[in-house]
C-alpha cells in the first residue's frame, strides 16, 4: 500500500465570492462582465493576444508554510488611444499638451479648436472592466463584526468601487441566527430554540468572542438593506462540508450521532462532516436551505464552501483520502468517497437554484487533480479560484475548469490577509505579503491558468480570521482595500471623494496668477469636474495628476507673488526655535542658563526646553508635600528622597538640583529676554533619582522589571508608584502654568535597560501597552486641565504604526526618531495621519555633552547636520516631498555621560549652525536696534519740527520681523536711526522779540551724549576642603563688564553732566576655589619650603557659608574650567537733576521754567534708564 503521509500541511486562510450581475452605466447600456454558462456550449474563449506559459515556484521540501504559487502574467490588452470622458471639451491628452507646452505659446484658438459638443465613443473594453466583479470579502464566521464594523466596510467598499461584500456567516463558527431555526429533517422535528441554542453553544466552543456571538436577522435586514442603499452587493456563505466546527457541535448536541469525519477511526476532524452520515448531511442540507430561502431575492449568489475536506484530520490530504478508494479498495478508505462529495456538491447547488440565485464554491476540491472520472459538476456553480495548490495539493487548473464550463471568480490567495498578521514576520498571509501580492498580480491573472488566458468574472480580495482573537483594524483591511483597488485602477469607478477633494484643493481666487499660467490649469480643471459614474479610477488619477501638474505650473502675478513671500516669510519664522538642555542628568546652574538664555535670544530662538527631571531631578519645589496612596508624603521627607536619588543617579559636584527662587529669576530672565520656558519631567522612564525616592518613602518595588530589574523605568502595574508619580507630576504642572504653555512629560524610551531596546515591543507581549496609554493619556488630560499643552517623546506613541490602543489626540509629539532594527516607531506619516502636530526634534542634530569622532551624536556630526538636515524635515522623511504639521523645531543638548565637562562654547557653537543654517526661520540679532531706540529722547518738543519728522519717519518704518537671512536690513535700520538721532537739533531761540524787551531769551538746550565704559568683575573665594592647602582652583573666569553713561552736554558752554547709567553688559565674577585640607608631608632630609603666591599673602581664609568678594579685576590662570558665566549684580545707578543758576530780567520770558521742565524730563529718562539691560 502506497504511503499516504503528506509532505506539507496548510490551513487555507480565505474563501472566495463572486456575482455575475450586469452593470449598468450612464449611457444605459448593458455590458455581460461574465461568460456565458456553458450549458450548451463549452468554456468561451477570449480572443487575446498570445499568452504566456505557466511558470510554477519550485517548492523546499523541507518548507513548514506553502509558497503562493506565482504565474507569468501575459501581458495585458492595451487600447494605445487614450480613453476620453462623455461631454468634455478636452481629452486627456490634450492636457498633457497644454501642461509641457510654453504657457506663452498657449493660444486660446487651441482650447476652442476642440467641439463643445463632442461625445468622444466609448471604449467597450474599459465598460467590460467596470462590468466586472470587485468583491471584498469578511471573515465573518470564526471572528464576530458588529453591525457597526459591517457598514464601514460597506461605506469604503462603495466609495472605492467594489461591488459587492462577501460575508461568511459560516465559516467553523456560524455567526448569522435566523428568527425561525425550525428544521425538519426526515422524521425528526427540531425547534427553533433548540437549534439556536445548539448553534451557538458551537459557535462559543469553537472561538467565545467577547465582543459578541452572531448577528440576528434584524440586523441582517438592515445591514442588506444599507448595502442596497450604497448599491453593494451581498454575497452569504455557508461552508460546508468543511469548516463547519460549530454546526458538528450543534448538532451533537441536538442529538446527531457521530457526524464528524474520522480518519481511519484514529483521528475525528473537528471541521469536516462525515459524507457516510446521512443524518448529518440531510441535516446540513436542511439548514443552508433555510438561510438560502432567508436570502433568496436579496442576493444574487450564495457560497457553498466546498473547500479543505478534513484537511485537520489527513494533514492536508483530505481529498486524497476521498479520492483513494477507486485507486486501493477495501483497504479503509471512505467508499466512493469523491463521488458522494461531488452528488452532495451538486445536492446544495440545487437548494441555491431553487432559491433563484447562482452557486459559488472554492475551487480545490473541484475536479481534484484534475480527474474527472469520479463525476460532473453542476456547470452553474462560480469556482472562487483562490489556489494554485502545492506540494501534494493538486488541484485542477484554472483552464480546466473554465473549460468544462465553470465561470470563474478570481481569488488569488496572494492577496490574502489574516487578522492580526499585521506586518512581514508575523505569519503567512500577512499584511506586507498580501500587499505584495497586489502590486505583483493583477486581477485579470488567474492562478495555475496552464498558460491560457483564463475567462473571469471579477476578482476578490479577502481578510481571514484564523486566529480569531485577533484585533480587527479596519485601517488595515482599508488598506488592502485600496492596494487593491490602485492595482486594477481601470477596472474601479473613481471615487467621488478624492475627486472632489482634488477639487476643492484648487485654487478659486483665480486673479493672483497671469492669464497664461491659467490656460492649462481652467482645462485640466474642467476635465475633472467632468468625472463621473463611468470614471475609471485610473482615469481619474490621471486627471487629478494633471490638475495638480497644471496647479503647479500656475504663476503668481508679481504684486501676489510679493504677498505670499512675506507671508510664508511671517510663518516661518512664527515657528518655534527651541534649545533643549539636559539638566536632569547634569547640574546647570542659573548663571550658565542665564547665559544659554542671553545666547538664545541673542540667534533668535523662541523658547528654552529645561529638562530638569531626566534620569535625575534637578528641581525642587519649595513645598514637595505630595498627597498620593491615601497617605501625605513631608515636604522634607520628599526634598531628601529626590535629592538622595539624584545623586545615586550622578553626584555632580557642581551642584545638585535648583531651587524655586532660582526657577523663578530664571523664568523672570528668560522672559525678559524674550525666551519662553518649556518644562520637562521624564516618566515612566528616565525615572533614575524618582525610583530610588519612592523606596526610600516607602514604596516598594517600583521598578519595571522584564529580562532584568530597570533603574530607569516605573512598573505600570504598581499602583503605588504610579499615583506618587502622577501627584508629583502635577505639583510641578502646577508651578509651570503660570510660566509656560507647554508642559513634556517625556514617555520615550521605556525600560531600554532591561529589554534590550525591546520595552514596548515587551508592553505588547505582556498586554502593558494598554497601561502606558491609560498612564500617557492620564497626564495629558492632566496638563490640559491645568492650561497647558501636553508634550511628549513619540516612541510610545502607536508602537509600529499599530493603533490597538487609542493616546490623546491633543498631545505635541516632540518627533526625535523613527526607530532603528527591533525598534519600530510609528512613522511620522502614520501620526500625522492621526491627526498629531510636531516639534521637529530630529535625532540628526543631537549633541551629547563631550562626544566626539566615533561616539552617538558627536560634536561635529550635530554641526555638520545643521546644514544638511532641513528645520522641518522629520526623521525618516525627506523634506519637502513630505511635509507634515509642524510647529517648530529642537536643538538637543544631551549629558548622557553627565561627568563629561560642560563646554558652553561648543554648544554655542551648535546652537550658532542651527540658527545660521535656518535663517529664514530665526529672528535678525535686533540687540543694536534696541539699544539705538533706548537712546530716543522720551520728550522730543525741544527740537526742532524738521528734525523730529525726520525721526518719527526711521521710527515709523522699523522692522521688527526681519529674519537672520536679513541682517542687512536691521544693520540699515540701525544707521538710519542713529543718523536720525543724530540729527536732532534742540531749539535754541525762544522768546519775544518786541521793542519793549529788554533782551531776547537764550534758553540752554543740551544735548544726550551716550559713553561706553568698562566694568570691573569681582574676585569671590570659596573655601573648598578637599583641596590641598595652599592650592587655588579657577571655577569660573572673571570678564569684565560694560557700561553705559548718559551725558549731558550744555549746548552753551558744552559743559558734561552724568545724568544716569547703565549696565550694558554684566560683569562675570571671578571664582576661585581655595584649599584647607591639611597636608601631611613625610619626613625628608631636605625640604624645600613653597613659594607663596602673590595672591596669598595677607589674605583671610574665607568663610565657607559667605563668599568672600574682592573688587579686583586681576585674573587668576584657570586650571580646566568652563567658559565664564556672568553673575548676577546688583546695579547703582546715579541721576543728578538738571539745574539753572542763570538770573533772568524781570521783563523777559521765564527761561527757568523751560529749564526745569528739561531737567524734569531728561531726570525721568535717567530714571527709566537705571538697571535697564541690553539684549
């Protein structure tokens, strides 16, 4: 006896569908998109031009998963004319002339020179395309779809051309009940409830779907009365004899003995009814006759199944098995086997017709190995041909079939998509190789076609629900819908929503472009707006493709050509510039933010992003009471736990966190500087210092743990840990709303350290996902009640362009990076999609603190990115091919190693590229415009009308919205106000000048005269007890200061007064640290005694609570320091009041009055000057 073990198995994941329903178009013509049956005639051969042979993949042997068997498509008939729309004055065609040609050479003879009137005649080769089938199908049968679901495929089905939906209520499980389940099989009677309740204890054995059971015919009702409405079909199926999991249980448990088929009595199939149990067929005939009778006049074919016989049971050789008797009698195999399958075929076949519809089946068991010595066939029944078979799953050829007269409906199984297989890797017949197998195989292209050109009614593309668990994600079905639909484009009716959005995108206002410009652009235009119900989606690409080329080609008149320059220029640079500082891992202190701040607003950035919980937490509130767990956490208790976690995290011995006092002169600096504030506070990762708080408060184990225990990452499940989180989140919400707009709370990089890179990938596999989500959205909504705007890292953010979870619509994605291997972000495209908004934060112009050459974001690198990377080009896009919603860019400044030495003139240096390489979008250095207009005398009637018009002009004509890439302007502006100033002439004769005067009045009007003088920095000493006594140590290097005198200059006897001062430019103090510790010096027969530095003698060791200060401007030499930060001073300013000891005759003008309300005036411009600073 031959052996009878297969080589490979395979579950075949679809079903097919088809309708042979003639379309109906505009013209009111009837188009056959079938062939003719062939009850009197054989298969009906399609004249074509010469097909190509069949060429088989070979198969491993050793494969576990079937290889889609690919043939070489013949190429396809083109009509070379261009097929041209009813009732339009211009062809396609004529487009492309218009478009390439000179718009000058455009004449309108041209455009009249085609008949208004012309009906161009249509192609019956494109009408026989729109005439075919296009079906989707659903695997409605092992997953539950609501009615809901069923009606959005039916919306994207109509609206993208398919014509019908293929609907397996029937498929293992049998997710469709009617009103009436009566049956009346033989003698026996069973009640509508007992087979209800029997179906759908079978239906919940074979999968319990929570999100429901099975449709009720109400809802069927309206779901095929809604499809009507859409004018989508409905294709039903009912699989039997396999695929029938739910009905073998109903009807055991109804009493059926035994209707499973058992293979050799050793192996019982949980699908496939056993064809030598009458009772059970007369009993599954009984019932697709009640479903048939339920659909009869409300769909037009009904699919019979008919595909994998017991292939559980015979590891995919089930109709080997029924076929094996004719070849080995006697020795086990079902008697006539194939025959009873081919009578029971033809049995249900029969109970459609009646019901005056067209049977469909799959074609594998059709004339199994193409034998057809066992048995016809019923003609009528549409072969859904979705396999080409494989290694010893020989099924009949498509050519075969259509020969004996079968009409054939093309469901090429690679286009299959499963549920839940959502990407390459995840399974056969996932979403990446159906979408491949799209763009490789056209619809006209049947499996195994023997080299022929196979008739065809229509093809169908499926989704399946093998794994029925799986979550539905109607993005992805869409997908594939329009993959599809895109692929066969000639063969779908345009969608009407694309064609009117592509209109809606065209300009109206129609006067901004020259008369040329518009020729092409009013006929391509016109042509689309002829598209109609006869439109091919191909076509209307075309079309749309042609109004785009032609609205690109459209030029702006050159007054409107100026208007939207200034307006893109305002745009721009409305953007936000931001610096990002890491002081969460390293310690910052006020002066070096102080000074990153004067260099921000100095290149023109927007804002400062001041990550100061990151890893560490570098920012303690006054108050960090924090009621969270039912319990109050002390203030002090909280200061200490964060502190004590810091600097478990990094003791920097430059500081640790900074104080609210610090916060609030920062922010008070920053603003006056024009710089706002964007607060970070990292979490669930990037929790170092936090982690170790929360244990030490009593928290136990709020670490994530996977592969190993993380120190950066909160545990979602920890309850405990998450509510102290959220609550000391919100404390610093609180102090930053009233001093920002926008609030990040980090959510990047979660648990990296105890998964390899892997956390979200981890989230997923243990169902957490859902918990950061809920964690990430919790935040959100909270910064959104407290008046700010979230913002957030986007790694988290639907992991893998996955939307099983929902996050918060509302949130700023700060888009750093699209991943890298085994790290699958969401692309940027998919979020914007979402409907999200950007601050463009790319990963390409990063700088981590002291790396170079080789090292993750070195120095150089970030420089040379700035030049190359474009402000708005996201990571993994390609600016400006796409260009998405973004409301600025970051610069990031990183300590990932927080011990390297911060180095304030490289990140000047970075922070200068940036803005020098994106001039366009950062404001001009306005700090000498400033300075001048701080010079405009505040009262300017004691000068002369000519001279004060001349001023009021340069004023009246300033520019404060000038970008960098117009410093030029700003420089002009400048010398156009000093000239202005400088051209101020004082009035100098006032007075009567009648006969009984006695002398004309002088009055002394004096001029402002503006002196630069140097500052000297302080020297301050700071004690420091791990350094050897006697040893200095610069920390910071002095730098003198700048400032300013305002003068006054008698315009008489050019006699000088100060009148106030300013201090331009702070001086930075000089510190130095100098040694206490006590050195022991071993005993030595000659010791020289040290010489003393000038700077030590006499001196007093200073306080180590008090800073001791020196007015000194000596520098002591620095040994590895910063760049100097400038210090804090306070300022004296010094205003004298103008005044006048002339005596005046008693019959002159009172000059002295004019004189004091000078010294009045110029007094209260001293005033207005004192401890005012320049930018």
């Amino acid at each position: 006896m031959k052996s009878h073990q297969p080589r490979y198995a395979i579950r075949k994941y679809a079903v097919g569908a088809a309708s042979v329903l003639i379309g109906f178009f505009a013209s009111a013509q009837v188009v056959a998109a079938d062939t003719p049956t062939t009850t009197d005639s054989p298969a009906t051969t399609v004249p074509t031009q010469p097909s190509e042979g069949e060429s088989t993949s070979s198969l491993n042997e050793e494969a576990s998963q079937p290889v889609v068997e690919k043939t070489t498509a013949p190429a396809p008939i083109v009509d070379q004319s261009q097929p041209t729309l009813p009732d339009r004055e211009l062809r396609v065609s004529d487009l492309d002339r218009l478009i390439r040609e000179e718009a000058s050479s455009v004449a309108e003879s041209d455009v009249a020179a085609q008949p208004a009137t012309e009906t161009p005649a249509k192609d019956p080769d494109q009408e026989e395309k729109l005439a075919k089938k296009k079906i989707v199908s659903i695997d409605a049968g092992r997953k539950y779809f609501s009615p809901e679901q069923i009606k959005e495929i039916i919306d994207e089905a109509s609206k993208t051309g398919y014509t019908d939906l293929h609907l397996l209520v029937g498929n293992d499980g049998l997710r469709f009940v009617l009103d009436d389940m009566s049956l009346k099989v033989g003698d026996t009677s069973y009640s509508s409830q007992a087979v209800t309740d029997a179906v759908e204890k079978g239906t919940k054995a074979y999968y319990d779907d929570p999100n429901g059971t099975a449709l009720t015919q109400a809802q069927m009702d309206d779901i095929l009365a809604y499809a009507k409405s859409k004018k989508v079909g409905v294709i039903p199926t009912i699989n039997s004899p396999g695929h029938m999991d739910a009905i073998l249980t109903a009807m055991e448990q109804l009493g059926i003995e035994n209707p499973h088929f058992n293979y050799f009595g050793t192996k019982k199939s949980a699908r496939t009814v056993d064809l030598d149990n009458q009772k059970a067929l007369d009993f599954t005939k009984a019932l697709v006759d009640k479903y048939a009778a339920y659909f009869s006049g409300k769909a037009d074919i009904f699919n019979i199944g008919l595909d994998e016989y017991a292939n559980d049971a015979t590891d995919a050789h089930g109709w080997q098995v029924l076929q094996a008797s004719k070849h080995w009698p006697g020795e086990g195999y079902p008697e006539k086997g194939y025959e009873k399958f081919i009578q029971y075929a033809n049995d249900l076949a029969a109970i459609v017709k009646k019901h005056k519809m067209k049977p469909m089946a799959f074609n594998d068991g059709i004339y199994y190995n193409g034998d057809t010595s066992y048995g016809t066939f019923d003609k009528d029944i549409i072969v859904s041909y979705w396999t080409g078979g494989w290694n010893g799953y020989d099924v009949a050829s498509s050519k075969l079939l259509s020969e004996l007269g079968h009409q054939i409906l093309n469901t090429n199984d690679a286009w299959y998509y499963v549920l839940g297989r959502d990407k390459a890797g995840s399974g056969w017949y996932n979403l990446d190789q159906g979408l491949e197998g799209i763009s490789k195989s056209a619809i006209d292209v049947v499996q195994k076609n023997d080299g022929a050109k196979v008739p065809f009614i229509g093809g169908m593309v499926a989704a399946w629900a093998d794994t029925p668990s799986a979550t539905y994600k109607k993005d992805l079905l869409f997908k594939l819908m329009h993959a599809f639909a895109d692929k066969n484009a000639d063969y779908f009716v345009a969608d009407p929503e694309v064609v009117e959005k592509a209109l809606s995108e065209a300009p109206t206002d129609l006067d901004h472009y020259t008369p040329e410009s518009l020729v092409a652009f009013t006929a391509a235009k016109k042509a689309l707006e002829g598209a109609g119900a006869n439109t091919t989606r191909a076509e209307a690409k075309t079309l749309i493709d042609h109004l785009k080329a032609a609205q690109d080609a459209l030029v702006y008149t050159e007054s409107y050509a100026k208007e939207v320059a200034a307006k893109e220029a305002e745009e721009k640079l409305a953007m936000k510039k931001v610096i990002s500082i890491d002081a969460g891992r390293k310690y910052f202190s006020l002066d070096q933010l102080k000074r990153i701040v004067d260099k921000a607003s100095e290149l023109g950035y927007s804002d400062l992003h001041l990550l100061v919980g990151n890893d560490g937490m570098r920012f303690v509130l006054d108050d960090m009471t924090v009621e969270a767990n039912g319990k109050t956490y002390a203030s002090d208790d909280v200061k200490k736990a964060i502190l004590e976690g810091t600097k478990a995290y990094y003791d920097d011995p430059n500081g640790q966190a900074l104080t609210q006092a610090e916060m609030d002169e920062l922010h008070a600096y920053a603003t006056a500087k024009g710089i706002g504030l964007i607060a970070a506070v990292n979490s669930p990762g990037h929790m170092d210092a936090l982690l170790v708080a929360m244990e030490k408060l009593g928290i136990e184990n709020p670490q994530a743990s996977f592969d190993t225990v993380s120190k950066t990452t909160m545990d979602l499940t920890n309850e405990a840990a998450v509510n102290f989180t959220k609550a000391l989140i919100g404390k610093y919400m609180d102090y930053f709303k009233d001093k920002s707009k926008i609030f990040n709370y980090g959510t990047d990089e979660y648990a990296n350290d105890a998964t390899s890179a892997q956390g979200w990938y981890y989230l997923k596999w243990y169902d957490l996902y859902g918990k950061f989500a809920e964690y990430s959205n919790s935040l959100a909504a909270m910064a959104r009640e407290k008046g700010l705007q979230p913002m957030a890292f986007n790694d988290g953010f639907y992991y893998g362009d996955e939307d099983d979870v929902a996050f918060d619509k509302d949130v700023l994605i700060s888009y750093w990076s699209k991943g890298w291997w085994g790290y699958n972000l969401a692309s940027p495209q998919y979020l914007a999609d979402k409907g999200y908004k950007f601050l463009n934060t790319n990963g390409d112009w990063y700088y981590v603190l002291g790396h170079k050459g080789d090292q993750s974001y070195p120095l150089e690198k970030a420089i040379q990115n700035t030049e190359t990377v474009p402000f708005e080009q996201l990571a993994s896009t390609k600016y400006p091919d796409v260009k998405l919603p973004t409301s600025g860019s970051m610069l990031g400044i990183w300590a990932d190693e927080p011990a390297n030495e911060y180095k304030e003139e490289e990140v000047f240096q970075v922070m200068e590229a940036f803005a020098n390489h994106n001039k366009d979008y950062f404001k001009a250095d306005f700090t000498a415009l400033r300075k001048a207009v701080a010079t405009v005398p505040t009262d300017l009637d004691i000068y002369t009308p000519e001279s004060r018009a001349a001023l009021a002009k340069v004023l009246d004509s300033l520019n404060w919205n000038v970008s960098r890439a117009h410093q030029d302007q700003v420089d002009q502006e400048v010398a156009a106000l000093t000239q202005a100033l400088a051209g101020l002439k004082p009035i100098t004769q006032v007075g009567s000048l009648a006969e009984n005067d006695v002398k004309a009045l002088v009055e002394d009007k004096p001029s402002l005269e503006i002196v630069e003088k140097e500052l000297d920095f302080d020297l301050v000493e700071r004690t420091n007890p791990d350094l050897a006594k006697g040893e200095r140590r610069v920390i910071q290097t002095g730098v003198k200061g700048q400032g300013l005198e305002y003068v006054e200059v008698s315009a008489l006897d050019q006699s000088r007064k100060v009148i106030a001062t300013e201090v331009a430019t702070e001086p930075v103090a000089e510190i130095v640290e100098v040694g206490t510790k006590e050195v022991v010096i071993p005993t030595s027969p000659s010791v020289e005694a040290p010489v003393k530095s000038d700077l030590l003698v006499n001196k007093v060791v200073p306080d180590h609570s008090t800073p001791q200060v020196i007015s000194k401007d000596q520098p002591v030499a620095p040994v590895n320091t910063p760049t100097p930060i400038p210090a804090v001073v306070e300022k004296e300013v010094r205003s004298e009041a103008v005044s006048s000891n002339k005596q005046l005759p008693e019959t002159g003008v009172e000059s002295a009055l004019g004189l004091a309300l000078l010294g009045a005036i110029l007094g209260a411009a001293g005033m207005d000057l004192k401890n005012k600073k320049r930018d």
